[in-house]
C-alpha cells in the first residue's frame, strides 16, 4: 500500500519536490498542505481513491479527478488541468515520475 514515500521519489525524479502529509487520515488534510505550502499538483490516497481529492476540491477548490486506478489515468487527468489526483492505494515510484512528468510538460514554465 505505501503511504507516498514511494511516489515522492518518483516526483522528485522527475524534478520536482515532494511534500509527504505523515498520518493517519493524510488525504483527508491535502488540500490544507497543498494551500500552506503553495502546491501546485497534490496525489491522494486511499481505498477507494477519492475522498482527500474530492475534500481538496471542496474545501480550496483545487480541479480533481478521482477514483483512478491507473497511471495512464493519472497522466489523462493532468492534461485535462486536474491538479489534485485521487488514486487507490498506488505508491508507486513509476507513479511519481509519470505524473510529474505529464505536468510539466502541461506546465513547461514550472520546470
């Protein structure tokens, strides 16, 4: 299952920085990291892969897409201009560095 130690190599791979949210109920506090922190692109996860999207969304108003299963999933939402990806449980390094990758290629003047 991974906690996103896994994708955040995967991120920080691909050149960007990784902010992991420790504990229990860590989705459900994305979007407030994502606001304190100035972030541009969040990953939520859980079991069924969406609630800590759809709370960021709520709460902030952060464009999401959730209930993915797939990298390619991830990689479609961020070309659609979704920033906030509620995946189930998928700490997975690969994950990471697609994604990342997808979005600075969407958002060149990130890099």
């Amino acid at each position: 299952m991974g906690k996103g130690q896994n994708v955040a190599k995967g991120i920080e791979a691909a050149g960007g920085e990784a902010i992991v949210v420790p504990g229990m109920g860590a989705d459900m506090r994305l979007g407030q990291v994502m606001h304190s922190e100035n972030a541009d692109l969040g990953f939520s996860f859980c079991g069924s892969g969406g609630a800590g999207a759809i709370t960021a969304n709520t709460q902030f108003g952060y464009p999401e897409r959730h209930g993915m299963r797939s990298i390619q999933e991830g990689i479609t939402a961020i070309e659609d201009g979704k920033t906030v990806l509620g995946f189930g449980f998928m700490d997975q390094e690969e994950l990471g560095k697609k994604i990342m990758e997808a979005y600075l290629k969407k958002y060149p003047e990130q890099k």
